[in-house]
C-alpha cells in the first residue's frame, strides 16, 4: 500500500465516523455532505483502468 492510499482511506475512516456523529447529534443536512466528501475521497481508491499510467 502507497502512502497515498493510506492517506486516503484516513480520510474516508475519519468522513465515516464524524457522518456517524453529526447523525446521531441530529445534524442530518451535515452528515449527508460528510458522507458525500467521504464517496467523492474514495473515488481515489479505486484501481485505475486504461489511459495514461500512473507513477506509484
């Protein structure tokens, strides 16, 4: 695993737990748009097909 994988699933773990939060305390409107953040961070997870290769 490369340093920008990890540094992404950080970032998706942390969206995931404080969406988790902001839910439970109520602040629906908040946690939606944590967990939109969160998809959109792990789009960069997802293996690359095609195009240009990519320097790992």
């Amino acid at each position: 695993m490369s340093l920008a994988q990890a540094s992404w699933i950080t970032v998706v773990a942390i969206c995931a737990i404080a969406t988790a939060v902001t839910a439970i305390a109520g602040y629906a409107g908040y946690a939606a748009t944590i967990a939109a953040v969160g998809v959109a961070a792990s789009v960069n997870l997802l293996p690359h097909h095609g195009g240009q290769p990519t320097e790992d």
